[in-house]
C-alpha cells in the first residue's frame, strides 16, 4: 500500500515539531491496529509502536524474530487505521548490509510511516556496532527519506545503557552516549533515545548536552514524566509496558470469567 506522499510529509513535519525540550511528547506503545485506534481515541498526539509488544502480540520472540514482512504488513494496518502520525521500532533496522537498511528503510516510509528507531545494537545482543558503521546506517537511512521526499524522524536509539545495570551507570557511559549523539546527529539523526538510562543527573547532563532531543522511555515510578520534563527530556516512551499491562488484565479477566466470580 502506498501512502499519499504529500499527506505523509506534512505528519513528518508535524512529528518533527512535537519534539520539544521539557514538553516532552509522550508516546503510549502500541503493537497493532487496534491498540493504535485505542490510543488515538485517548487524545494522543501521535503513534508508536514498540518492537518487543509487536512481537510478543504475534507469539515471536523480540529481536528481528518476526520476519519483515508481518512487520510491514502490520504497520500497514495501523497506518490505514489512524488520522496520527506513525513511528515504527524496526529494532535493527532489519538488515545488517547498508544497501537492506537503505531498502527496508524506504519501504516503511512507502507505507506512511514518518519516524523509525533504529538501534545500534547488533543483532541477538552480540554488542553495538562501531560509531562508523551505525553511522552509516543512519546516513543510508536518511538517503531513503530524502529520495522519498519525506523528513523522516530518525530516532536514533543507544543500548549503551542497557548493556550495564542502572547501578553501573557512570559519567564514561554518558560520555560515550554524548560522542555517539554528536556522530548521530551529523549523519542524520533526528534524535537520540537512551532505554535503560534512570538516572536523573546523567539524564540531564545528556539532554543539555546532545546537539538532537533526547527521548526516555520510562522503566518505573521515578524519574516520573513531570520529573523527565524538568531534565530537559523531549520525548516519553513506554516500550512494552502498555502491552504487558493490557495482557495482565486480559489474564485476570479469563480467570473472573473462567472461574464464574
């Protein structure tokens, strides 16, 4: 399905303005058309899906488990089912070649897709790819959109933090994330997105620091969303939370039905 190109740039543009230094835009997760509508209805600004909950939803494991064609065909659904801009977790992009990214890349935006987060983690958690070699594939994703005409919100996402625990986290860390933002940014990077980062000084230093606005995706109560806002945060995700919560409920439902109480 190919989307309307004029329609799609201007959500594009519209998503690009949404991010804002500590009026964070927060993102609700969703994994299908259905939970997409739902979240639209909710007063939602915008639609994100996360790769884990998509996964989960088609019993697939996360990380590229679930072939790229479900992955299209389902963010097809959701795209035609909501009047919102659509950013799409495509994890690692679905290609360790340049030339696959570059191609994937642009079949997500054929679709009407106007943001991706991309990943610098190498497929099955082997590690992160080099500066360069994401680099590359941030700038080949950003060679898609252009030949497109469509200004794709590249959310450039860092496992840095999740390779360490929360209680290892230190200034080299968010040093690294700082070098990798500036390397991001120049090779086309829209923003940088930081799962696993909790604490409130490094997530401020980071925000004052990165050339590209930084998005958190909440693990607990704290930093809470006001708290992410104050830091300089300009982007609020939830990854599989929202998925796990809707399951968990469906789970004591069964059970009150199955159970005649």
């Amino acid at each position: 399905m190919k989307a309307d190109n004029h329609t799609i740039k201007e959500k594009a543009e519209q998503f690009h303005q949404y991010h804002v230094k500590g009026e964070p835009l927060i993102l609700v997760n969703v994994w299908d058309a259905g939970s997409a509508r739902t979240i639209q209805f909710t007063g939602a600004a915008a639609i994100a899906t996360g790769s884990w909950s998509v996964a989960a939803a088609h019993g697939e494991q996360d990380g590229e488990a679930l072939p790229f064609p479900l992955v299209l065909a389902n963010l097809a659904r959701i795209t035609k089912s909501v009047d919102l801009p659509v950013t799409i977790d495509i994890e690692g992009g679905y290609g360790r070649s340049v030339s696959e990214l570059k191609h994937n890349v642009s079949q997500i935006i054929e679709i009407g897709a106007v943001g991706i987060n991309i990943e610098d983690q190498l497929p099955q958690g082997e590690g992160l790819y080099t500066v360069t070699e994401q680099c590359l594939r941030l700038s080949a994703a950003r060679e898609a959109a252009e030949q497109a005409g469509i200004p794709l919100f590249i959310n450039a996402r860092t496992d840095l933090f999740l390779q360490q625990v929360p209680e290892k986290h230190n200034e080299t860390l968010v040093n690294e994330a700082i070098a990798r933002s500036e390397a991001y940014a120049e090779a086309g990077a829209s923003g940088l997105f930081v799962p696993g980062l909790q604490d409130q000084q490094w997530i401020q230093e980071l925000c004052d620091r990165s050339p590209i606005p930084v998005n958190v995706m909440v693990t607990s109560n704290e930093p809470s969303p006001r708290q992410l806002a104050t830091l300089g945060v300009a982007r609020i995700s939830y990854g599989p939370y929202p998925y796990l919560q809707v399951m968990e409920n469906l789970k004591a439902l069964g059970e009150r039905i199955l159970t005649g109480v």
